[in-house]
C-alpha cells in the first residue's frame, strides 16, 4: 500500500508539474515588423527568394498594424495578378515585369513610411 501511494504522488506531482509548465508558458508568436516586409521585398526584388518564403509570410495576417496588414494584401493581390504557380523553380522571377515594377513602388513607398514613422519616434 505504501509502494502505492509513494507511486501515485510521484505520478500526481509530475503531471501537476507539467500542466503548470504549459499554463504558466505562453504561446510563442510571430509579429511581423516593416524591416521583415523589406527584407522580403528585396529578397523578392533580386529573384533570391522562394515561393513558400513568400507564401509563409504574406499568407500570415498582421493584427497589430493596419497599415502594414494593407501592405501585406497589396502584396499578395500582386502574386494574384502577376505571380504564376512554378516561376521560380523554372528559374524566372517571382512575379513578372510589371509585377516587379509595382513591388518595386511598394517597396519604396514602405520604406518611406517606415523612415517617417522612426524619425517621429
């Protein structure tokens, strides 16, 4: 009865330990900031970049900013329009010429943006 009671407390203690780990733990999550949109545009601008890279980011909804969330569907409905599924495993661009020439201005317009915001702050 003993060897029981010694297995139970050890048992109920672990678990009581675990549960408190993953209650007291938060959830890891991911904040997109302008310098990632950047980044990704450049990547995307130099045909450096792939599509689930892209897919991973844009695909992802920016909560704590509108205005970049606005930025992020821009993108996206460039992809949309000017993307086409396979480019880049074809050894092309990600978007066409003219796809690339919006992102280009959606670049620079983020880029200005982000260079005001810093210079308020």
């Amino acid at each position: 009865m003993a060897l029981f009671l010694l297995v139970l407390v050890v048992c109920l203690a672990i678990f009581g330990g675990m549960i408190a780990l993953l209650m007291l733990s938060g959830t890891p999550r991911y904040r997109t900031e302008p310098e990632h949109l950047l980044e990704l545009f450049d990547k995307a601008l130099q045909s450096r970049l792939n599509e689930t890279e892209w897919n991973a980011i844009i695909g992802y909804p920016i909560r704590h900013d509108d205005y970049l969330d606005g930025i992020r569907r821009r993108a996206q409905r460039l992809m949309d329009e000017h993307g086409r599924h396979g480019r880049v495993t074809r050894g092309k661009a990600l978007l066409d010429a003219t796809g690339q020439e919006e992102l280009a201005a959606l670049r620079d317009h983020l880029a200005a943006h982000t260079a005001l915001q810093r210079g308020r702050d």
